[in-house]
C-alpha cells in the first residue's frame, strides 16, 4: 500500500477518535461504559507526527478536504465509492496498483483505498 495512503487512513483514525474525546456526549457514554477519556494531547502529538509525514501537496488537499467532509480517505467496495456512492472508473477499479497509487474520488475528492478482491 501506498505510504501517504497508510498514513492518511491513519489520521482519518486518529481525527475520529479526537472527535469522540472531545464530544462530552461520547465522554459520557464512553465513562459508562468504564472508558476513561484522557490524555487527548497524546492524540493531538500523533496526528500532529502523522501530518509531518505528508507530502506539502497532500497535506493541503488533507486540510481541505477534512474541512469539507470530516474525513480524507473512503474504501471502494464493488467498485464504488464509500463517501459519495459514485462507481468508480473501470479502468481505475481493475487496475493493478489501485492501493499502491494514489487515488481520488471524481465526484467528491476523497483518497480511495481498495478493501475487495
């Protein structure tokens, strides 16, 4: 798998689990269920790591895109995107080095990983 695709799957990970620590809805549900919500700067320094590894390219669009959407990256099931329900390009789908490029959604910007076949 492509480098900057592992590492952006990573930071979609990291950012989600930010978001749940710092909702108190999550906190509360999450304190029930005996999850103790602390050190959310550990989280912060490792998304912080996790963006130093992007390319400058990458790393902007990352920044867009997460504004616009929440997340970066969106599997491809069947040959359709996850994030936006749009078939991808057959010849993009059946290509050989689907997880080993880089890849976006036409539709909604997302980088697509291949999780089938």
């Amino acid at each position: 798998m492509n480098p900057q695709l592992q590492v952006l799957i990573a930071l979609q990970d990291i950012l989600l689990m930010i978001r749940e620590a710092k909702d108190p809805t999550q906190t509360k549900a999450l304190g029930k269920m005996g999850f103790k919500m602390t050190n959310v700067e550990s989280l912060e320094n490792t998304r912080e790591n996790l963006e130093n590894q992007l390319s400058p390219a990458i790393l902007r669009e990352y920044s867009r895109v997460t504004k616009r959407h929440g997340r970066i990256v969106a599997p491809v099931i069947r040959g359709t995107c996850h994030a936006c329900f749009v078939r991808i390009p057959s010849a993009i789908d059946a290509a050989d080095d689907r997880n080993k490029t880089l890849y976006r959604c036409e539709n909604c910007g997302m980088y697509l990983y291949w999780v089938d076949k």
